[in-house]
C-alpha cells in the first residue's frame, strides 16, 4: 500500500471504482480514471471504451489527450491521475509526454497480470510494466488493497468467473 494514503486518494480511487464499474455494465473492459486539478477540483474523468474495437481508448490516454489541450504545463505538472489500475506502458508514456504529475492506482499491473492468468485469459499484446519502469521520474502511489479486490472482482465478472 501507498504511503502518505488521504481520504481525498481514497474518495477519487473510490469514483475510479464507479467509473470502471460504469464500463463494465456498458459492456467494456473494467478502468475508469480521474483527473484532479491541484486544488482538488475534479476536471475530467473518463472510463475504458475499447469495446469498439479501438484498444488505444484507455481512460488514462484521454485524460492525457484532454490536459495537453487544456492544461498549462504547470497545472499538468501539479494535477493527479487516479485511476482503477496501473497505467498500460501506453497511457505512461502519455502520461509522461504530456507532464502530468503524480499518479494514483487502486491496482497493479502485475496484480492484473496474476488476474488474468487465473482465469486463463490470453496475455495482452503488449507487455505490462510498471509506470516507473516507462516514466523513471513519475510521482506514483499503489496499489491499495481493499479497492484492488474490487477491482479484481470487476475483472473477473468482466471474463465470466464471477
């Protein structure tokens, strides 16, 4: 588990939960992320849309999209990503291109890496890695043990085990 863990962590890995919760029902793989501003104001959030067939629409990815467009270089360096599971080596390079600051993970790759082993689900095509090991510098806390279960169990409804 994180250090330096606030209730504010807790309540935006809390609405990440929602928001892959969200996708879930609408029939797409279970992430959601939340973008929040250094003052605390929440200024985007989005939730997993590859069920179309486009495996770049991660959340992670469009809230990096959304803050380079929207965002001074600062206010991306002083905002927090929340989200449901760790950055894919995609949405870290995003992340990292577009100076984004800390990030925050209810889960880890490597514990959805363990996940979806178990339930015998074929590797992604690309290979999971931690975010440190796409974005050395970035600022990152996780996971958090009693939100990664929830997210597991999501997971697995996600492939039909629950």
């Amino acid at each position: 588990m994180a250090d330096n863990t606030t209730e504010d962590d807790l309540r935006h890995l809390r609405r990440c939960v929602e928001l892959a919760t969200e996708a879930l029902e609408s029939g797409d793989e279970p992430f959601g992320s939340v973008l929040v501003a250094a003052d605390g104001t929440v200024l985007a959030e989005d939730h997993n849309r590859v069920a179309g067939g486009d495996h770049t629409r991660h959340p992670e990815f469009a809230l990096a999209r959304w803050a380079a467009g929207r965002l001074t270089p600062a206010e991306r360096a002083a905002a927090t990503v929340y989200t449901s599971g760790e950055h894919c080596p995609m949405c870290a390079a995003a992340h990292g291109w577009v100076g984004l600051g800390r990030i925050v993970y209810a889960s880890s790759s490597e514990q959805l890496a363990g996940w979806l082993a178990e339930l015998g689900v074929p590797a992604p095509p690309v290979r999971a890695l931690p975010i440190r090991e796409v974005v050395p510098g970035a600022v990152v806390a996780g996971p958090y043990p009693v939100l990664a279960e929830e997210v597991r169990t999501l997971h697995r409804r996600f492939h039909g085990a629950a």
